[in-house]
C-alpha cells in the first residue's frame, strides 16, 4: 500500500476548547444570577432578558446576512451571551423599544462594525450599556424594588446601595439582603452569591483564570479600604464597595471577555489594577455611583498597549 504524507496547517493538537463551547459554558454560569433575577424581578427580568437576547441573535443574523454578506454565525452563542450580558446590566422596568437600541448599539457599532467576533476593541454587552446610560439616564437609573413579581413598566423605583451613599445618606440595606440579592439594581447584579457560584463554575471549567477577578476584587478592596481607613464616616467600606454597584458581575463576567482582556498573566494583573482602581475614582470622585462598566471599557482600549509590552518569553528564547 502506498504510504501518504498528509500535510495541513496547525493547530496539530486540539485541547477540546471551541468558540460555541466557551460561550454556552459562560450561559451556565449565568444560570444562577438570572434565577435569582427572575425570583426577585420575576415579568420584569423576563421580558428584559428575552427582549434583549432575541435583538442581539436577530441584528447579528441580519448584519451579517445583509450588510456584510457573511454566513451568519448566531449558533455559536456568542449573540446570545451579548445579549443575556446587556440584560444584566439594565433595570427590570426599562421600556422594550430602549433595550433593542441597546442591543443595536451592542452587536451594531460595538462588535460588528470591528468585523465581528474576535476583533471588537470594546466589551458589545457595555458599549450597549453605556450607550444608554448616557441617552436616557433617567431610566436607566429608576431600580424597582425586588418583589414586584408580576409588575413591569409601572414598578416602584428604589435607590441602590451605592446611589445612597453618593447621595450622602447612611441607611443601607442589611448585607445580607445586599449579598442574596434583595436590593435595588441592574437585574444581573443583584446576588453576589449566585454570580461568585457562576465564577468557580467558570474557574472549574478552566473557561477564565482568577487573575482578572481577583486582582480587581484586590485593588478595590485595598483603595476602599485606605479611604474608608481616612474617613469611615464619608466613605463606604471594602464590603460594600466589593458586593454592589455590579462589581462581581463585571469582574468575573465582562472583564475576562476573551478579544478585550490582555493575553498574558501579568497584562491580565496590569489590566485588572486598572480596572480597580478607575472603578474607585468614579464611585468616590466622579458623578456615577457604580463605575465598573466605564472603567472596563476605558481599560479595554489600553489592552492592545498592554499586549505589546507585557508578552511571555517566546519558547526557546534566550536570557538577555
């Protein structure tokens, strides 16, 4: 028999990993943070997080079908992340024709117009929040209380943890409510709890390491705790500032997105430092409460600069 010398192009050895499979692997860690939203948010969180899912997989379909006359590539999941992601980040009472602008700006401008999955510079899934934040900041703001169950547009707003203390006042809500969930926000963000359980999830299955999240839960805690340390009256302390504001959920969710975060574990630490630390000069100095959603986005425009000169030593290279 005649021997054939097969030759093709790497990778030659395949460790499992896909776009699809990371994708729905990070769908699953989510599953936690988007039950307690229903339990707390119930119609609301539905109809938010289905509106926004169905945009986001039907924009990209038609962009890529239309505009850019590519095979449409909905089935990997990454549409439908972007999608669940935005939701998370918006109240459960935000008007419907407002959450498909949202996810028009985020498949749109902040992943299709950079050629699709693998090349955006920006987080789509925050490029859509921030797009809304600053166009109806009214809304965007106005948290319903948990527990209106079956109640939508016409919900009763409550103030977050953080919005009380920028706004000088100390009653806050107990940490335990703070930690399960039962408190004002984005319907995401919510329960700590759930979202730490979607992040060993993610660690388990090796789809992120703790660089990132730790090292943003590091920075933030050591900045909050040296101001807290300098005034505890005027400022919040490390607990709060780690378990609200939806700081775990871009920590562990949008800031270890693959295409925006550095390659290297020291740019991975640089990168997390920063987020960390501009997140604490926005809440504390700046006009917004939160600020992780901002400082995500400013730091992913630095991680190109991060990649060119924090890199790992090339196999086989020399010591200088």
């Amino acid at each position: 028999m005649e021997n054939k010398l097969v030759i093709s192009p790497s990778p030659h050895i395949h460790s499992g990993d896909s776009v699809s499979k990371n994708m729905y692997g990070v769908l699953i860690a989510l599953i936690p943070a988007y039950l307690v939203s229903l339990l707390f948010f119930g119609m609301g969180a539905l109809i938010v997080s289905l509106t926004s899912v169905i945009a986001c997989v039907g924009f990209e379909y038609l962009i890529q079908k239309y505009v850019l006359h590519t095979k449409p590539s909905i089935c990997d999941g990454s549409a439908m992340l972007t999608g669940l992601l935005l939701a998370f980040n918006l109240p459960s009472n935000l008007p419907v024709w407002m959450i498909v602008i949202g996810a028009l700006v985020s498949i749109g401008i902040g992943k299709m117009s950079f050629g699709g999955l693998g090349n955006n510079i920006f987080n789509p899934a925050l490029v859509g929040r921030v797009f809304l934040l600053i166009s109806f900041p009214v809304e965007m703001t106005s948290w319903p209380e948990p527990g209106q169950l079956t109640v939508y547009l016409d919900a009763i707003t409550a103030a977050t943890p953080l919005t009380i203390l920028k706004e000088g006042g100390h009653s806050l809500p107990e940490m335990q409510d703070i930690l399960i969930g039962h408190k004002g926000g984005s319907i995401g963000e919510v329960s700590v709890i759930a979202l730490l359980i979607g992040f060993v999830y993610l660690l388990y299955k090796k789809i992120i390491t703790w660089h990132i999240p730790v090292t943003i839960f590091v920075t933030v805690a050591l900045f909050s705790g040296i101001l807290y340390g300098i005034d505890s009256v005027k400022y919040a302390t490390p607990m709060i500032h780690l378990a609200t504001g939806g700081l775990v959920l871009g920590a562990v969710f949008m800031a270890t997105d693959y295409v925006t975060s550095p390659m290297s574990k020291g740019g991975m630490i640089v990168y997390g430092v920063g987020i960390g630390i501009i997140t604490i000069l926005i809440r504390v100095f700046g006009a917004y409460p939160g600020g992780v959603s901002f400082a995500i986005l400013i730091m992913n425009a630095f991680t190109p600069l991060i990649n060119m000169y924090i890199k790992p030593k090339r196999f086989g290279e020399e010591k200088k």
